[in-house]
C-alpha cells in the first residue's frame, strides 16, 4: 500500500496533481474538504457544524477532522493506498493519521509540499473562484485560509521531516513538469 500527502496552501495545485497522482499509482483520493463539500451539500449534522467553521473561514477541528477521514478510509478497504488531500493540517492529526495507519499494517511513504508564494496562491485562486462558484474561494475567506495554512498547518512539515518523509516541490510552472517532480519523490521514498 502506497500512502502520500499532498501537502501546501490553498490554490497549491493540489486538486490537479492529485487527479495525476491518483492516474499513475491507482490511489483512492481521500479530501477532507471534498468529503466535508459532500456533507454540506447533503446538509447532514456534521456537514452543517463544518459549514460553520469554513464560513468562519476555520479550519475544521481534529476530532471532526480525524472522526470523518477515519471512517472514509475504512469504506475504502482494500485499495492500492490513499493520497491524503488537505489532511493532515496540525501536528495532532498527523500523529493520529499514522496511528490509524499503522493498526492497519501501513504508514504514510512520502508527503510532498507544493511550494508556491502568496501572490501566486492569491492569483490562482481569484480565477479559480471566478469559474468553480465555491463558496470557501470567497476573497476575505481565502485570505484568512492561507493565513491559516502559514501561521499553522505550515508547522506539520517538521513532524514529517524528522521522519525523512517530506520533500518540497516547486509548485509554480508547468503542471506537467510539477507532476514530474511529484512522482520522482514519490518513486524514491516507495
């Protein structure tokens, strides 16, 4: 089983490499903001507490975090492993994730940071917003995600680095020369 985090701040690139990812090594996808998407949508209980953090512009704490991510890879027994997308975001969630994993007889093999400047993140998801309609790429929403990605899920590398896990990638350039360098991390930590 091949695990990876994909790992950076909003408007990262990490929805389109994870689609190219998930091609090439036959992975499940597993999003926490996908997935918390999914029960908003449906208005179930959970969905409606997340909506409340994300309209805050929040991150969705742990225990809802790690109750909905847990329960997401048990309905997907079986695979050829999983490429975690926006999980795990504290240090908390990434002891709790390889945990999880190793009662299954598995761990995480590489977590790859996209690496992309303010200005660009802020760029991309301006035109993101202006054609995918979501409502967290609202202007004053994104600008408190990213706020939140480099004042505290940007500490979670660390916890990976002194694993030997993490790598960082370049994440501004040609899609197909980033997926490139993805998957040569990802091949050399297999």
């Amino acid at each position: 089983m091949l695990n990876i985090v994909l790992f950076g701040p909003p408007g990262a690139g990490k929805g389109t490499q994870s689609e190219k990812l998930i091609a090439k090594y036959e992975l499940a996808h597993l999003s926490t903001g996908d997935i918390f998407r999914e029960h908003i949508s449906r208005q179930t209980e959970l969905g409606l507490k997340v909506k409340e953090y994300i309209d805050n512009g929040l991150l969705v704490p742990d225990e809802v975090t790690v109750g909905i991510l847990k329960a997401a890879i048990e309905s997907k027994a079986g695979t050829k492993g999983f490429i975690f997308d926006g999980f795990p975001r504290t240090v908390h969630q990434a002891e709790v994730l390889d945990e999880m994993l190793k009662s299954l007889n598995t761990k995480i093999h590489a977590v790859v940071a996209l690496d992309v400047n303010e200005d660009e993140l802020k760029k991309r998801i301006e035109i993101r917003r202006q054609t995918s309609g979501r409502a967290d790429d609202d202007a004053e929403k994104v600008l408190k995600r990213i706020d939140e990605y480099f004042n505290k899920t940007i500490h979670v590398l660390p916890y990976y680095e002194a694993q030997g896990k993490a790598v960082k990638v370049q994440g501004i350039g040609d899609i197909e020369t980033i997926f490139q360098a993805i998957c040569t991390a990802i091949d050399s930590a297999k």
